[in-house]
C-alpha cells in the first residue's frame, strides 16, 4: 500500500512490515506543521494501519518506505493517538509569545486555531467548539475573564477546560480567575515546557472515543465511516454521515441550523440554513421507515435533536 500527498507539502508513504505482530506504517515528510501532518496520517487510520512519524528528509522515493532505517524520530502510535485531533484555541495579543506558544503545540500533535486579539474570541470558541482555551487575561481590546465567563454560560462550552495567561500574579488575582471558571492559572513568564505539561494533564483522563452508536435499529460505525439499518448498509454522502454523526452522538439535544452548520459544515461554508434543512430530509428518507419512531425530531422555531426516546447504546 502507498499514499502520497501533494510533493510541495508532504510525501506519504505506507509500509507495511512483519515485526512479529503484523504492524503497519504511514510515513510522512512534511513542510508543514504537524497539524496538516495529522490530517495525512489519518488517512492511515483507515487503512487500520498503526502510525509513525518520521521527519527524515532523506527519504525521497516510495522505494525508501521499505527501508526500516527510514524511520527515525518514530512518535508511539498511542502517544500520537492521544493527542490526535486535540483542538486548542489560543487568544494571546504577545505576536511572539503566541508564535511560540503555538509552534510548541502543533510540535506536540495539537490543532491550534486562535486570535491576537479579543475581539470575535467567543465566537471562535462557539464556532470550533475546541477542546481547550489557552486565555490571556490582560488583552488590549477586551478583558480575558469576559471571555471566560461567556465560555461558562454557554451550554456547548461550558465543560471546556480554560487555562490563564496572565501578568497578573497576585493571590487575588488568582483566585479570582479560578473562581471565574479557568481550570488552571499560569503567571507570564512561565516555561512553555511547562504549559504544555499542564495542557496535556487536562486530557489524561478523556474517556477513548465511542467507536459505534446504536440506536434501535440504526447503527454508525465512525472508525469504518459504515452506517447500517437493521443489519443493511446504507449509501450515505460524506455530509450525511457527518450530519448524523453529529446528531446520534448527542441524543436529545436541540440544535439550531446555525449550530448544525457550524459543526458539520464548519466555518468555510458557502451555504445558507436552507441546506440543514434539505440534507435532514434526505437523512430521514434513508434512516426513517414508514411505522417506525422517528430519529431525527424536528423542534419547531429551534432546529433538530435526534430522537432521545429510541433505545441508545455506544460501543468502544
């Protein structure tokens, strides 16, 4: 098996060896930064493929891929795993200490998306909804703990882990951001060795991700990107398969055609609210069956949830 990306950014290859347990690889030489890189070793994962990183420039044929020397500055397949899409937003107004920061992150196999600026802050975390928020406090256009109290109040982010960067370093000032929601509070100037310690200690004990949702008879299985009704495959776009993704794995949740297009859609969309409404109805004609409970409801003057009252189950 051989991948490859575009020759200006990436070489991808695959190489499959028999090390005693049957492992496989996915090699990657990139110029960019490991986020992309992640993005070319996912492709891997579908493969079932175990995954290596290795930055050897030396490698610069597929014929290269069978050579086990190629493969130095190899990341654990469990290490990279943890941290695979790991999305962070950063908001710091320091140029140089956000381009630090950030480089340090996508080093360790982290999304980084951010702002220098407070302003559009909230609407960032609202739109990528990330899995954590590194937040100066003393921004020059808003203050960090708006920000902060804004993320708590809203029922997506609420559980968002938020850690502080601040000048601040008085008791009172830290007790004060704690007590406003940060999870974790660190004083400038601090160790970036350090921050990403405590970042990583905030995602230690995430629970693996629920590889199949059931409901009734319906059943999505995100790792084969394979969706069954009562033991028939279904035909489903890539859109489909997000949309419902999106639904199933948060049942009874109301969600507006905004939120919708945010979350499947993301926010380089060319699309109007119009579209959720179309592709729901192409969902239910392929899930729903005439006689049968409904899987997706509509909420009349607020959007849709799937259907809460179906028998749920979620499988590792």
């Amino acid at each position: 098996m051989a991948l490859s990306g575009d020759g200006n950014t990436a070489l991808v290859g695959a190489y499959l060896a028999n090390s005693g347990t049957g492992s496989a690889y996915v090699f990657t030489r990139s110029s960019g930064t490991w986020s992309q890189q992640a993005e070319l070793l996912a492709t891997g994962l579908t493969f079932g493929a175990s995954v290596a990183l290795s930055s050897d420039k030396t490698c610069r044929s597929q014929e290269h891929f069978t050579k086990p020397s190629c493969f130095c500055n190899i990341i654990p397949v469990t290490l990279w795993l943890e941290h695979l899409m790991k999305k962070i937003v950063l908001i710091e107004d320091d140029a140089d200490l956000y381009s630090l920061v950030q480089y340090n992150l996508e080093k360790e196999g982290f999304q980084v998306l951010g702002l220098q600026t407070g302003k559009g802050a909230f609407d960032l975390c609202r739109r990528e909804r990330p899995d954590l928020v590194i937040l100066d406090v003393m921004l020059p256009d808003h203050d960090g703990l708006e920000i902060c109290k804004a993320v708590r109040a809203n029922a997506e982010l609420a559980q968002t882990p938020v850690i502080f960067l601040t000048a601040r370093a008085s008791e009172t000032d830290r007790i004060v951001g704690l007590e406003l929601g940060a999870n974790d509070y660190i004083v400038k100037p601090f160790f970036v060795r350090e921050l990403i310690a405590r970042v990583k200690i905030h995602f230690r004990g995430d629970k693996p991700v629920t590889k199949v949702l059931r409901s009734g008879g319906l059943e999505l299985d995100r790792g084969r990107c394979v969706v069954q009704l009562d033991g028939k495959e279904l035909t489903l776009t890539a859109t489909e398969f997000r949309l419902l993704e999106f639904l199933m794995s948060r049942p009874g949740v109301v969600f507006s055609r905004e939120q919708l297009l945010d979350a499947v859609w993301g926010r380089d969309r060319a699309v109007t609210d119009r579209t959720v409404d179309v592709y729901v109805l192409r969902l239910r004609q392929k899930i729903e069956q005439e006689g049968e409970p409904s899987f997706i409801r509509s909420v009349r003057g607020f959007g849709y949830s799937f259907n809460a009252e179906v028998p749920q189950e979620q499988l590792q």
